[in-house]
C-alpha cells in the first residue's frame, strides 16, 4: 500500500514507522530538522513493544514529490490541518482515503470542505507518544490502536485495505460503521484528560485520585454526553463511567499532549478539544460549566503562546 504520513509527531511517525516496518510504501512528510534528521540517519521510535529504526526512510517537505497515494494518514496538530490539507493536493488519486487521527470531533467537516467528501475518512487512534527530538520518537503508554470508518457507514475495499496494512503491522486496527460516535466517546476521553491534566498540571494519577477533581472528571463526561446527544451522537452516561475506567488504568505519570503543549507554554489543541466542545454546547444550548470555566481559564495562555495578547 502506498501511504503518505502528513505530520510525523508522536502519532505519525510512530504509526508511519510501523507501516514502514512491515514493508508498507511509506512516505513521511516533515520539515526544517526534523526532516533533516530523517533523511540523515532515519526515524527512530523508542516503544516498550519493540524499538524501530527506520534507515533509510522516505521524508521529503514536498508532496508532489510524493505523487498519489492510497491512504493519507494525518498526523498533524488540528490548528495546522487547515493548511497540512491545503499542500497535499497532489497525494490524492481517485481513490485515495484522508484518514485523521487528530484529536477532537471536527477533522473530518474540514476535510471534506478543503479536499472533497470523497477523501474523507473519520478516525481516532489511542497511543502515548510524543516527539523527543529530531528523527527520535518515543511511545511511553497505552497500546496503540486506531478506528476508523467512511463517514456514510459503509465498509468499503478501501477500508479493508487500510485495516489490513494495520493489521499486518502489528497496530490494533478496528473498522466502524458508525466513526461518529467513536470520535465523540474519544472526544471524552481527550477533553477530560487535557482539560484537567492542564488545569492542574499534574499527571492522570494525581488527579484522577483526589476527590474534588475526580469529581470534575465526572461532570465534566456528563456534559460531553449531554452535548453529543444534543447533536444526534448515540451516548450515554455508560459511556461516559467506561470512559472514567479507562482512565483509571492509564499508567499514573502518563501527560496528554495538549497538556505537555500547554506546559511547555506552546501553541495546544484547547480550541479543537475544550474549545469545540464549548462551542458545540452553546450551539445547541446545553450548558457545560466545567468545561467552560477550563476553557475560559487556559485560554489567555493559549492567547499568549499565539501571539494574540
């Protein structure tokens, strides 16, 4: 299968260095030392499964260097997708899938506006990963799955192409039929986990075992779920006491990326994730009083980090 990686992060490089791995076309798309780094000595992904050094790999910045592909796996931030989507024009052949694992509800819309309903795929993966340096990957938690499906419910040749490179790779891979509930029961879990992990700036085990903020943990997936219903999403508060036990077994220093982005004082995902769910909240007018006041109190940071205050 011949496979682009658009955004070589944590997510990207380590699903791209699986495929890449099991003898997968892949083709990683970065820039500026990163890119460098690949080129010259390869991509390297530390995992408590089994390291990999990808050497040499095929990392370019330019996409029409690339050409057509059958599957675009995006990896990027969400508040780079807009422009990400907009470059890779020149991967898209007539039968090319766009699959996001970005987190938040909204990817798919965005694709389907820039690129054309008949790229877009839904999906969501489940990893601990992060981006330590130049060419350097390393997942620290969770084993990494992805869910996708085609937006109309269908189970496609496409779908079972990409489920089976997955699968092939060693990559937990399940097809849905209805990929827009699997992004809001993820959305829970991202919105919880980054809205309380930066708020408090301490890892999942800290405050996921104080009352007071388990507590918020609670109310805040009961307004996930209130929201999600609101908009047609079939859930409901089982999802949202599975959600807390999932959460429950995530190892006690594990750090969401919006959080460790926050943190470190850069650019976060708060509007694709506390943000959205604000917003879609306000939509449909349901009340989100945790989130909101998360929302509402990282946000002049957020501000700060892009330059707006």
């Amino acid at each position: 299968m011949r496979i682009a990686i658009l955004g070589v992060g944590g997510v990207g490089g380590y699903f791209g260095a699986r495929l890449a791995a099991a003898g997968q076309d892949v083709h990683f798309l970065a820039r500026g030392v990163h890119l460098d780094a690949i080129r010259a000595v390869g991509l390297r992904v530390e995992s408590p499964l089994g390291d990999l050094h990808i050497n040499p790999a095929q990392a370019t910045a330019d996409p029409a260097a690339i050409g057509p592909v059958d599957l675009v796996l995006v990896g990027v931030k969400t508040w780079q997708l807009a422009a990400a989507l907009a470059s890779a024009r020149p991967l898209l052949g007539p039968n090319t899938a766009v699959l996001p694992l970005l987190n938040g509800v909204e990817a798919p819309a965005t694709i389907t506006e820039i690129l054309g309903a008949q790229y877009a795929f839904g999906g969501l993966c489940r990893i601990i990963a992060m981006l330590v340096g130049p060419g350097h990957i390393r997942h620290t938690g969770i084993a990494p799955a992805i869910v996708f499906g085609e937006l109309d419910g269908r189970q496609t040749a496409r779908s079972e192409a990409i489920h089976a490179a997955l699968t092939s790779a060693g990559v937990q891979s399940e097809i849905t039929l209805d990929v827009n509930r699997a992004l809001w029961e993820k959305f829970m879990l991202i919105c919880t986990w980054s809205g309380l992990g930066a708020i408090t700036r301490t890892p999942i085990g800290v405050w996921r075992s104080l009352p007071g903020t388990r507590d918020l943990a609670e109310r805040l997936l009961h307004e996930v779920v209130a929201v999600g219903r609101a908009h047609g999403v079939e859930l409901d508060n089982t999802q949202a006491a599975a959600t807390l036990a999932f959460l429950d077994g995530v190892p006690p220093s594990g750090t969401a990326s919006m959080q460790r982005d926050i943190i470190a004082g850069w650019p976060s995902e708060l509007e694709a994730q506390s943000g959205a769910l604000v917003r879609l909240g306000a939509a449909v007018g349901v009340p989100t009083p945790v989130n909101s006041f998360i929302y509402h109190s990282l946000l002049p940071q957020e501000q700060a980090a892009r330059g707006i205050v």
